[in-house]
C-alpha cells in the first residue's frame, strides 16, 4: 500500500497554504502543479478556482467518476497553521477539514499505479473551491455543472468521516437578518428603539419556534453583533441564522414560520432586512442503492463497520439532482474548525484503502 508518511507529509504540505473560503488560489495552484507532476491529462483551473485532472480508464465509452475534496477551510487570512505531532496524532488547523482529503486524491493515485489496478472508466479528480460557510459550495456548484448527470457518480473526500458513508443530504438556509433604528443617547433617548434590543427580542422569538427531533431539524444564531458602545442606543444590529432538516418539506416550514416572523415585525422605528446569504439543496439516494452498496463493502472490507448518515456537504449538489454521490473519510480525528483540530494517524492506512478500493469496485 501507498507509503502512509508521504500522504501524510502532502497533506501537511497543503495545510500549511492558508485557503480560507474565497481565497483558495494559492492552494489550488499548488494541487494544479502537482497534478501536472504526476502527468495526469486535461489538467485545468476553472473561473471558479476548482482545479480538474483527468486518469485515463480503458474503455472509451464508459462513464466516469468524479473524485472531489474541498480546498477551502474556516480559518481567517493570517491564523497560526502551525503543525505538532504527538501520540499517534497530527495537529494544526485545516489538517483534517480539509487537507487531508486533498492529500487523499493524489493517496488514490498513487495506490492505483503502485498496485497495477486498471480501472475501466476514466477517473476527475477535482479540487474544489467554496465548500465552507458562505462559500455556499459554489466550487461544487461548478464542478456538476460541468460534469452534470453523465457520470456514474461523485464520491467526496472528507477528511475526519471514516467509517461513515454519507448518502442524504441535509438541506440548509442561512440569512442576514439586520434591524436599524434611529439610534440615541441610552439616558436622553431612553424609550426609543434600541437595535440590539430589537435583533434580541427578535432571536428570543424565532429560537422559541418549536423543531420536530425526526425529521432531525436544527437552527442556529451564529454569529451576532452591533452597536456602538455601552450608553449609546445602537441604531445597528445583525445576526446570521442558519436552518438546517432533513426532510426538505420540514425545512420549507421552519423557513416559511421564520420568514412570517421577520416579515411580521411591526414596531414604530424599527427598520428590519433579511438576506439569504447560504441555500444548500436537500437530496439523497437509498441506502440500497449500489452506490451506497459498493461504499460500504469498501468501508466493511477494511476491517470497519460503515454507518450510514446524513450530512451537509459537496454532495449535497449531485444528490440534490438524483445524480449517485457518497462522501467518504480518509481517516478519524476531532477539533474540526478550530485550532486544536487533529488527525489520526493509525487510522490513515484503512482509510485509503477503503476509498482505493471504492474506486476500484465502481472502476
């Protein structure tokens, strides 16, 4: 099998590039160049960003399949990426979510012509762009758009999910939602609307909003902010909301009870906007189906027992078009979007073979 280190050495290679969502161009140009090292065909860079490089199969006719991972991370331009290794562990931001799973597109690679494996169909691998937060998995996006449903199907890399086999996609809503008042002195003005006040009454409402626990059913306030300083009626507030379900007509509601809230706000002074700022499509295939089959016997066959799940991710896209996707790890971890974020390195060597062998069996 692929020597584990060198994966792991590339995986710290690109981590230590910083991507954060929008800014992903040196990190693509460096998984450009490495392609082209590896002497892969129709090696490309989209306006996007996401970067494609084509495996060659044997037969002419037959569909491909599209290899993805994310290249984009949650970290802020100038965030500490410093790497440290203890206890069967690598740690530094960005190791496990996502470049890990980058590293693991060239760890397919590498197996495939180690072991002589001739697969049948062409293999894209591509790097893509926009995954996190409000990138709004627009490299994804790109990459069906390009490829579309005449492909035998997508399998995602993501880092820190060995052992489950993503198969439904969670839908997801985010908005902006902004309250401007007039604004004041909190002494000589004491009575007029506040911004802050507003915005917090208004989260104390939507939060109130009963969730069904099944269809599973979340929404989050995760960011909030405004005024101006401590004795002063804040003519400015926001807060950006995120809703996520299951099931898309369970998320329809949440949406439409929200938006009757924030539409229905009638105070005198009180100005309020709400933007959609995030719509990630819900989709799924059955755990019957093959593709789902073939992703758990890989998963099963290197001495795992897979779990199948649901998840927001780049799949969401394919599966939102009934098109076959699975998302599949490359290894197990914890800290995934903060500083302590870490990978697993014993768990490396089954993760690969599990996504070799996944390729091979649809290949």
């Amino acid at each position: 099998m692929t020597d584990i280190q060198q994966l792991l050495d590339l995986a710290i290679q690109i981590q230590q590039i910083p991507a954060p969502t929008f800014a992903e161009g040196p990190r693509g140009e460096f998984v450009r160049d490495r392609f082209i090292m590896e002497q892969l065909k129709d090696i490309s860079m989209d306006s996007l960003g996401n970067v494609y490089a084509r495996l060659a199969g044997k037969q002419k006719n037959a569909r491909a399949l599209v290899v993805s991972a994310h290249l984009d991370t949650v970290f802020p331009p100038g965030i500490n990426l410093q790497i440290k290794k203890e206890a069967g562990r690598v740690y530094g931001p960005g190791i496990g979510d996502n470049s890990i799973g980058v590293a693991a597109l060239f760890g397919i690679l590498w197996a495939l012509r180690e072991r002589k494996i001739e697969i049948g169909r062409d293999i894209w691998f591509a790097a893509n762009v926009g995954e996190e937060g409000l990138g709004d998995l627009r490299g994804m996006r790109g990459v069906v758009e390009r490829f579309g449903g005449d492909v035998v199907g997508y399998l995602v890399l993501e880092g820190l999910a060995l052992g489950h086999v993503y198969h439904r996609a969670i839908g997801v809503k985010r908005y902006r939602v902004t309250v401007k008042t007039r604004g004041g002195h909190s002494w000589s003005d004491y009575g007029q609307p506040s911004a802050v006040h507003e915005l917090a009454a208004l989260v104390t409402q939507i939060t109130s909003i009963p969730l069904p626990r099944q269809p599973r059913t979340t929404m989050n306030v995760g960011t909030i902010q405004g005024g101006t300083g401590v004795n002063v009626l804040a003519a400015e507030a926001k807060c950006e909301l995120d809703l996520r379900s299951e099931d898309p007509l369970t998320l329809a509601k949440l949406v439409h009870q929200v938006e009757e809230m924030l539409t229905g706000w009638r105070h005198e002074g009180v100005k309020i906007q709400a933007e959609v700022i995030g719509e990630r499509p819900a989709g799924e295939i059955p755990v019957e189906h093959e593709f789902v089959g073939l992703a758990m016997k890989s998963v099963r066959e290197c001495g795992i027992e897979p779990v199948p799940t649901s998840g927001s991710t780049d799949a969401n896209i394919p599966l939102s078009k009934k098109i076959p996707a699975v998302v599949l790890g490359v290894t197990t971890g914890g800290g995934a979007h903060t500083v302590d974020e870490f990978v697993d390195v014993e768990p490396i060597e089954r993760g690969l073979e599990s996504l070799v062998r996944f390729v091979e069996l649809v290949g």
